[in-house]
C-alpha cells in the first residue's frame, strides 16, 4: 500500500532513529517531538511531514527518533513510493518543502543564527543576457532570485570556494533555486564561461514553478534534507532543546 491513516498514543514511538526508513508521515493532528538521542530537538505540530530525511541520506536510516507527545494522527507514505506519489501530488511536495524549510528555521533560530536580510525581486520572466567571465551568483552572497538557462555557448561554471563543481548548460536548466526555498546565503557560484541567456524567476513564485517542474521538487527536497540532517546532527552536539 502506497499509504494509510496511522494512530500513535501519548508517548509511542512513531519511529526510531536508526532504523531503516520504511515511510515518511504527514502530520494530521497532535503534536509530536523530535530526538537525537536523549536529546529533545523540538515539537512540532501539524501540518508537518516527518522521515523525509531518512529516504535520502546515505544510511537509508531515521537520523532522529519521533515520538507522540499527545495522540497523533498521520498519513504514513510508503518510502518507496515517495518521488512517484511527489509527482503526481505536486501539492504534497510543496508540503514537504514548507515542512522541511520551517525545520531548518527553527533550528536556525536555536543555533542563535541571524535570518538573512531580504532582497530585492525582478519580475518574472526578465531575459537578462551574462558575457563571458560574468558572474551570475556568488557564494555567500544572499539572494533569493532563480535562473532558468535559455541558451549558453559554453555553459556556465558552478564553483565552491574556488573549486569547480559542475558546468551546466541544458536549456531549460534552473538553478539558484535552493535560496529561494531557504533564504540561506548562496552555497556556490555561477559564472558564464561565454554568453548565456538566462530567465530570472523573483523567489517568490517557486510554488507555481515547482507545480509546472515536479523534478525540480524531488531535486529541492533532497537537498534539504541532506541539510536538515547535518543541522540536527550539529543541534545535538551543542546540547540544545527547545523548551
């Protein structure tokens, strides 16, 4: 079964960290708690979506405990099923993708890390056209715009503190797409080898972008929950919980 409705009473596991993901759950009704160990992480309530992370790390595995903190009520999703069922609900992966950035917030703000300052939109659609040697993103730099490749000559370079990690030069290729989902600094840079034509996308419309690229969505959510599970890993490690 793809998925069913799951009931848990105050105090039972939902699942424990460690163990081989076998679903990821939506968050109905009830509260529940996240653990690292003996570690409390934080409570949350619905809508949220839990296990996300353990279907795409290495280990396969829950790199946190949940437990029902009140009786919960959940949607259970088979984790074989999950990038079948985020295509054909474009909905539920926008789900996720709100869950897993308002996580990531909340340990930002128990981290003591400042949110980014907010920047600047273009309207959608805008062509803008970068020569050769032109930087079109730099790392560290906040911004929250998203590009989509139209044509390049000889692709555009993506590096990480000086070393090249890619070049991508597929037309209808996005990039620059996780900031518009984390307001997080850019983690990378991207520069036009020749001369590229880009459309630029204001972060704000990622909703109705990721509704018409559903790959796109698969390719966000994976990403964050690489980055969710080394926050949780560094939250544990600094002894914090959330009262």
């Amino acid at each position: 079964m793809k998925r069913k409705i799951v009931t848990y009473p105050s105090g039972e596991s939902v699942f424990i960290q460690g163990a081989r993901t076998e679903a990821v759950y939506h968050l109905l009704g009830g509260r529940v708690s996240l653990w690292d160990g003996k570690e409390k992480l934080m409570e949350l309530e619905p809508i949220h979506i839990l296990g996300l992370e353990g279907c795409y790390n290495r280990a396969q595995c829950y790199p946190y405990s949940v437990r029902a903190e009140t009786e919960v009520r959940l949607i259970a999703y088979d984790h074989d099923h999950i990038p079948e069922i985020f295509f054909q609900n474009p909905q539920l992966g926008r789900l996720s993708l709100e869950s897993l950035v308002r996580q990531l917030e909340r340990h930002r703000v128990l981290l003591k890390k400042q949110p980014p300052a907010e920047e600047g939109t273009f309207f959608a659609g805008d062509i803008q056209v970068f020569g050769p040697g032109e930087y079109v993103l730099k790392e560290d730099e906040v911004s929250t715009q998203m590009y989509r490749i139209i044509s390049t000559s000889e692709g555009l370079e993506v590096a990480k503190k000086g070393k090249i990690l890619a070049v991508i030069q597929q037309p209808g290729e996005f990039f620059g797409e996780m900031a518009a989902v984390s307001k997080a600094p850019r983690t990378a840079s991207v520069r036009s080898l020749g001369e590229s034509v880009l459309e630029v996308y204001p972060g704000d419309i990622l909703p109705r972008v990721l509704e018409d690229y559903p790959d796109m969505t698969m390719r966000i959510i994976t990403a964050l929950s690489e980055r969710l599970a080394e926050a949780n890993k560094l939250l544990a490690g600094n002894g914090s919980s959330e009262q």
